[in-house]
C-alpha cells in the first residue's frame, strides 16, 4: 500500500488474470458442470495439470490457480477494511494522450479483486471435477507424469543387461508404475487438492461478504458457499 506503483500493476495483474480466467471457464463448460448431470460434463476440457505443484515455465497447475486464489484472498483482506472512497493510489498522468488516470480508490480495487478470486474458484473446483471424472485420466495424465519421473532416474535403472530384467520386464513394471501413479493421483486430486481449495473458499467466505457491503452487493449470491458445497457433495463424500 506504501508503493502506489506496485498497486496499481496489482491492480492490473488481476484484471487480466480475471479477464483470462472468465473466458476460460465459459470455454471449458464450468456453468454446465455445476448445473447439469455428470454424463454432460464436457471432460476434454480438463486441461489444467491435475497436481499442486508450481514450477516456473511449466503449463498452470491446479497448485497454480490455489497460489493465485490465496494470493488474491491476502489481498482482498487488506482492502475490505479500509473505507470503500478511499484513494490507495493518487492520480496518474498519462503523457501520450495528454490526461490523468484517475485515482484508484478502495471500492474499484475490491471490486477487480473479488472478481478475480471468484473465477479462479470456479475454474479449478470445476476442472478437478471433470479430471476426476475422466475415465481415460489414468492412461493419459498418470503416464505422461510417469514419464516425467523416469526421466529423472537416469539411464542405470534401464540396464536389462545388466541386473536381468529385459524388455517386457520393463513394459511390465512401467504398467505397474502408472497404474500406480494414477492411484496417486487421484488421492492427490481427492485429497490434498480438494482439501486446499476447500480451504480456500471457507476462508475466503468472510472476505466476500464484507465486500458485498462495499459493492452494494449484499443480495448477490455467495459463490464461495456454492462452490463449497459442490465440492463437498461431489468430490470430497464420495
């Protein structure tokens, strides 16, 4: 807040997230996996990797959209207690077209800001919904993943040669480990995943209700209490 500069490319940051996000839950079907039956899931597009972890330069993770829902969660905390016309950053000139950019006071900014949590919410509880109901996710994520972590043993542990195991031992055991890894997966996506967004909408519950009060929203409806009982009776009880 000290840093109008770094606030306002905040600011930025999350309406071009947001305006990304939003168009890819339309694309994906998110509305019809909240609303319709499981058999009208459109499960092809499930496209965010389905694992928590972050690594710079790798396609978006569902750990990806939680590092960025809790990050925009922080966010929203410190503006919701700040009065709603304050100015957090003062008038920018903009010498190309010769006029200022306005202040950006507390209301625009927990407006931007909600906005944001709310779709990056959506979209991955929606796509761990349709990655757990994809019946062919095993062959298709678990092996691709397992090719992954073959990659990182080195050539020593494919020496058939040498400790006795040919090829079909290897196919063998590669069978075994994907299937192994899908199991993996799936617990991972079920447990650890559905529990951390889980989190994040139980949180974020309090936070979203203040700020209708600053939008002069309070009728709206709460995304978060929706999307955390989706996720309950749908991913979490079964």
């Amino acid at each position: 807040m000290k840093r109008p500069f770094i606030t306002r490319l905040i600011h930025r940051l999350f309406r071009l997230t947001s305006g990304i996000i939003s168009t890819l839950t339309d694309v994906s079907g998110s509305e019809k996996v909240l609303t319709g039956e499981q058999d009208d899931w459109p499960l092809s597009e499930a496209l965010i990797v389905p694992h928590s972890k972050v690594v710079l330069g790798e396609p978006a993770s569902m750990g990806t959209l939680l590092e960025l829902g809790n990050c925009t969660l922080d966010i929203l905390r410190l503006l919701i207690d700040r009065p709603p016309g304050q100015a957090i950053t003062p008038a920018g000139a903009k010498p190309a077209v010769g006029s200022y950019e306005k202040p950006l006071d507390v209301r625009d900014a927990v407006s931007v800001t909600r906005q944001n949590l709310e779709v990056v919410v959506v979209y991955a509880v929606t796509q761990l919904a349709m990655w757990l109901s994809k019946p062919d996710y095993d062959t298709n994520s678990a092996a691709s993943l397992n090719e992954m972590d073959t990659d990182d043993q080195g050539p020593d542990n494919f020496k058939g040669s040498e400790n006795g195991s040919g090829p079909k031992e290897r196919r063998g055991n590669r069978r075994v480990s994907t299937v192994t890894l899908a199991d993996r997966l799936r617990r991972g996506m079920t447990g650890e995943m559905a529990s951390d967004l889980q989190s994040l909408l139980i949180k974020a519950k309090p936070a979203i209700s203040k700020s209708q009060v600053i939008l002069g929203t309070k009728d709206a409806v709460d995304i978060s209490e929706v999307l955390s009982h989706f996720l309950q009776e749908r991913i979490l009880a079964p």
